[in-house]
C-alpha cells in the first residue's frame, strides 16, 4: 500500500440480475469483461475449435469464464468468451456462446453473473 499514490483495487461487485439477457449484454457493454458461471462439461463445449458454439449443454454450473463481448448483427449472435483453458483450447483460448432465447443461456450463461468494482 502506498498513500501517496493509491490504487484501485476490487473489494465490491455486482450481481448481474439472472436470466436476463438484456441485464448480461449491457453489463458488458456498459462495464467491461463479466465473470459468468457456465457449464463446460459436455465434450462439445471441451472440444469447441471454432465457430459459433450452439451444441446442447446442461446448466450445471461448473467453470468460470469472462465474457468480454458479444455480437449481435452476427447471422448467428453470440457472446465472446475467454477461457482459461490456454491458447491451444478454442479459438485461441476464447469461445463464440450462441446467444438463445432460453431462459438460462446456453450452457446457463444467464444464471450467475457479476463484475467488479474499482475501490479505492
């Protein structure tokens, strides 16, 4: 800690409000990256080497992931995120979510959301 020079650091977040997906986009829009809570267990999801993602997934929430972008004029719209899986995983390292009209989000995208917020 120096007092003289203090810097930001994250001690508060945000709760996306759940299955929502107008609450997501614009949480990402508004705020950055979004930590979301999906499930990765399918060997789709595990073996994902690009393209726009829309294979069956379950909703029990298993991986965190950030969502940092989505889009929506797409022919297939989707959310863009990264993993921590490395690099050699998806599209170097990051996975184009279909954006559904399912109550939870594919993969339960929608259903545990949040970001941080900058304390000083």
């Amino acid at each position: 800690f120096d007092p003289p020079n203090p810097q930001p650091h994250s001690t508060w977040y945000v709760n996306v409000t759940k299955a929502s997906k107008p609450a997501l986009l614009a949480a990402i829009a508004l705020s950055g990256p979004v930590s979301v809570a999906i499930d990765a267990g399918s060997r789709a999801f595990q073996h994902y080497g690009g393209g726009v993602f829309n294979s069956p997934c379950n909703t029990t929430l298993d991986h965190g992931v950030l969502a940092v972008g989505y889009d929506l004029e797409a022919i297939e719209p989707y959310y863009l995120v990264k993993n921590s899986w490395g690099a050699s995983w998806g599209d170097k390292g990051y996975i184009k979510m279909a954006i559904d009209d399912s109550l939870k989000g594919i993969c339960g995208i929608l259903l545990d959301a949040s970001y941080p917020i900058a304390a000083f």
